[in-house]
C-alpha cells in the first residue's frame, strides 16, 4: 500500500477572512480532519504519513485556533463549517469523491454535530478519542444557561475564587489530579483563560443529539470507526460502547493500548489502515 507524506500549507477565503488548513495525499477521496481543543490542523502530521492512495486528507485549523484568521467573537456554526468544507473540496478536486470525516477529541464532537446536519454528506466517519458522546453538564451550563454564562465569563476575569476552591477541594481528596492539572493549565494565565472563554463560547452550537446520529447512521449505512486509549483520564471509551450499541452493523469501537494522545506515530499506522476499510464501504 503507497502512502503520501507530505504536509501543505494552504489558505482558502471565507467570509472575508482567511481558513488555514493542511494538505496530504493527492487522491481524488477526501477526509476532513478535525483537530482537538487548543491544536491545529498541524497535530496530524504523523497521520498524514500513513494516507492510503486515492485520499486527500484536508486538515483544517478551527476558529480561534491556529493560523485562522477568525478574530471576531461571533459564534461559528455548524453552516458555516460545512460551506468551509465544500469550498475546501472545490478547491482540492475532490468533489467527485466520497467524504470522510475524521475527528480528534473536541474534533469529534465538532464531526459528530455537523454530520447531524448533513448526514447525507458523509459516507463515513473516524472518531478518535472523541469528545461528544457524553454530556459534559459544566460545558452545557457555561454555555448554554444565562446564568452559567455570567458566572463562567466571572469566573475567567476573577479565577482567585476557582483557584482556591481548587486547592481546598485538592487537600481534602475531593478532586482528581487530573482535573486539577486541567483546571489550572485553563485558568492560571489570562491568555489561557481569554482562548478558553472565545472558544467555548463561540463553538457552543457543536452540541451533538446522540439519538438522531444513531437514526441517520443506520438511514444512511454510514460506517463509524471509533478508536479510544484504554487508559484515556480525560475522556472515557465506555460512552462510546454505550453508542455503538444496536449499531453493530455499522459502528466498531477501537480500544488501543494507550491514552488521549492518540495521533502518537506508534498509533497512526492503524488509521491508515482503518481509512481504506472505511473508504471501501
């Protein structure tokens, strides 16, 4: 099997603002590539060495993250993403081709809400680690509440409250270590604390409603590849099982040997491989 290695970087217009993305491959078959909370399309370098012949992997870099140029603080929606991806496959030639939808982490709740969408778009999808499959009530309630709202933009201009809470909460064994680490790596700096608010905030509309996937993905045969790490502390492979389950016709759940950190190059020569099944469906 031949693979393509090399990785371009490409800008495309919209709505007068410059979409950076990536490029690997030159097949006539795409896959859109969703990178996780705070990468860029860049984080799939390593997969874009095991791109079987025929695809075109296109990886783009999300609002708020990387060289997007995506400055205002308007919401995106899952419209806007999906006129991004029909200009992207316009531009790549390959509009004649199948699409597969490829997400990592927060790249996995973005697929799986726009593929709610427009399911008849995608012949396939690809979830690694992926966000979405569980509702997250503290993202919901920021969100998605008005007073979560107003209590999460607080929070982020005077975090000494969360921070202390925090540390108490630690001493008395109350929280893990693991959220410990994400709480303070999120709201210790104020860059990291203005990212966060513009992306939570501006990516809220990704919210995906499980039951209608599983209706369109049995409507449309849509085959679903999800790949979890058995040692995963950030999101967990049991949502996923719990999903896959009445779909076993097209849905397989993937767990590997490791832990969020799944485009890892010991890893990605199994997506290679997963791409191609997938692509034959």
């Amino acid at each position: 099997m031949k693979y393509s290695n090399a990785m371009v970087n490409k800008y495309i217009e919209f709505k007068e603002k410059k979409f950076h993305y990536y490029t690997a491959g030159t097949g006539a078959d795409a896959i859109i590539a969703i990178h996780g909370y705070g990468e860029t399309g860049a984080h799939f370098y390593h997969l874009a060495q095991h791109i079987p012949e025929g695809f075109k992997m296109i990886a783009i870099d999300l609002p708020w993250h990387g060289k997007t140029g995506w400055n205002d603080r308007n919401q995106f929606f899952q419209e806007d993403l999906f006129q991004v991806i029909n200009k992207l496959i316009l531009e790549e030639n390959c509009a004649n081709g199948k699409v597969v939808l490829l997400g990592y982490s927060l790249g996995g709740r973005i697929a799986l809400s726009l593929f709610e969408k427009y399911p008849q778009f995608f012949r396939s999808m690809i979830l690694i680690a992926p966000d979405g499959f569980r509702k997250n009530f503290w993202y919901w309630f920021a969100t998605k509440t008005w007073f979560g709202r107003m209590l999460f933009t607080y929070t982020l201009k005077y975090p000494a409250w969360l921070q202390a809470t925090v540390k108490l909460f630690s001493s008395l064994g109350l929280i893990t270590t693991g959220l410990k680490k994400f709480i303070k790596f999120h709201i210790d700096e104020r860059s990291a604390r203005d990212a966060l608010h513009i992306r939570w905030m501006g990516l809220r509309a990704f919210q995906p409603n499980l039951s209608n996937i599983k209706s369109f993905i049995k409507k449309y045969e849509v085959k679903v590849e999800i790949i979890y790490g058995k040692n995963d502390r950030i999101i967990s492979y049991k949502a996923g099982q719990r999903f896959a389950r009445g779909l076993e016709e097209f849905c397989t759940v993937h767990i590997l040997e490791g832990g969020h950190r799944l485009l890892l190059p010991e890893f990605v020569a199994l997506y290679g491989k997963v791409i191609t099944s997938v692509g034959e469906s």
